[in-house]
C-alpha cells in the first residue's frame, strides 16, 4: 500500500500553481522588490522572461515532487 505525499510539501505546490495560474489570466505579475507589477499589456518581453522562468522552475519542482512520491 502506498503512503500518501506530505501535506507540508503538496500545499505550497497548489499555491504557487494557483499564483502562477493567476498570474497567466489576469497578464500581470507582481516581484517582490518591483514597485510596480509587470503587465502583460506594458511590456510583454519582461512579463514573458519572468513567467518563463518562474513556469521552469514549478515544473521541476512539480516534476520531482511526482518523482519522489509515485
């Protein structure tokens, strides 16, 4: 029988997930130490690097995440 995955672990999966997810619907993303969100409308180069990257590292997280508990 397998054991269920940390509780610890599998919640702030879903927050990020649901703040990324946020992030892709509305068009803004907001860093902390920028005073001002980065919009999608304003400056579409800047908001796609940073979901780039901030996308690349959930799905390696998410990745060993299901790596590690499957």
């Amino acid at each position: 029988m397998k054991n269920h995955p940390p509780l610890l672990i599998l919640v702030p999966i879903i927050v990020i997930a649901c703040y990324l997810g946020w992030s892709l619907v509305t068009g803004s993303v907001r860093i902390r130490g920028i005073p001002e969100p980065i919009t999608r409308r304003d400056n579409p180069r800047r908001y796609w690097s940073y979901m780039g990257f901030f996308l690349a590292i959930f799905a390696v997280l998410a990745a060993s995440f299901i790596w590690f508990f499957s």
